[in-house]
C-alpha cells in the first residue's frame, strides 16, 4: 500500500477496508488508542488524491487504531487493554468532516488504551485474546448498549494469569483465526 499512496515516515496503515462503491449510505467510523471515535460519511472519500485525504485529526501522542464501515442502525464496541468495553448506538456519534478530530467514545482509566473497535454483527460474538494466549469469545448480545462516553463494563479481568487485551476481533462459528 506504500507505493499506492504517499506516507511520512512516522505513518503507517492502521486498517485497510474494501470500498468498490462510494455512494453507499455507509459511514466510516475511527476510534483512536485515546478512545475519541470519528464517524464521517464514506462518500466524502469518494475521490482520493495520489497523497491521500485526511480522514481524521489525530491529537499529539494518539493513533489511530481501528476503522470500520457502520451502516445508521449498527451498533459500535470498542474496547480496551485493561479489559473494559463499551457498546452504544452509531447515531450517537454525529457525521463530521474529514477534517474533524472526533468525540470521547469510552472515559479510559489513567494508564488504559484502546486496542480495537468493532461494529456488532447480528447473531456473532467477539474473540478477546490477551498477552497470555488466552481468549475468551462472547456473544455481542451479552454486551448491553450504553450511551456513548462512558467507562464501560469488564468484558474479560486481566489478571496475571492472562495479562492484558492485546486485541479484539468479530467472529463467527466457521471462522479460522490464526
């Protein structure tokens, strides 16, 4: 993807999202390691530059750590390396420019991060792994839907037995995950 478009040094490909259609009533959502989540309209995408376009503004000492296509109705999970998750409605998040920064999406706890988002699949589950090895899979249902800037609820206990979340994945039952 390098020799597709123009990077600085210091960036780098968070996430990549095959779109073959611009003008779909989708948006594209992005959270940050900082917990700010973004939704901007994906035909505002539509015609990209040989540099690029700036999707979102990312405060000093952030990144960008997930982006998905989310459709009105979809629900956003994000969740954290300490355990926490949080689930809400897309629509609490307003459409906003490229140019934009985003809003809080989870209240994070001092030495907390991000480490994935996820938009909740109808009848899936979401794989948490931490740096242990272990994993542990829950049914989005599970999750209750909580207004957006809130702390969350525990979705796995780190411990020293597992460790931290070091990612989070929407799974189904004839997925392979390696």
């Amino acid at each position: 993807i390098v020799n597709l478009i123009e990077m600085n040094q210091n960036e780098k490909v968070a996430t990549s999202i095959r779109v073959r259609d611009f003008d779909q009533p989708l948006s594209l959502v992005m959270c940050t390691k900082n917990g700010i989540i973004k939704k901007t309209p994906l035909n505002a995408f539509g015609n990209p530059r040989r540099g690029g376009i700036r999707a979102i503004n990312v405060d000093l000492g952030d990144q960008l750590v997930s982006a998905r296509l989310a459709g009105a109705d979809d629900d956003i999970l994000m969740a954290t390396r300490e355990g926490q998750s949080i689930r809400f409605h897309s629509a609490e998040v307003r459409d906003m420019g490229r140019g934009a920064s985003g809003v809080i999406g989870i209240r994070l706890a001092k030495k907390d991060y991000v480490v994935a988002m996820e938009v909740v699949q109808k009848g899936g589950t979401l794989l948490i792994v931490t740096e242990h090895g272990y994993g542990k899979r829950t049914a989005y249902e599970e999750y209750r839907v909580q207004g957006r800037g809130g702390s969350g609820i525990i979705t796995v206990k780190t411990a020293e037995k597992n460790g931290l979340v070091v990612g989070a994945l929407s799974v189904a039952d004839q997925d392979e995950i390696m």
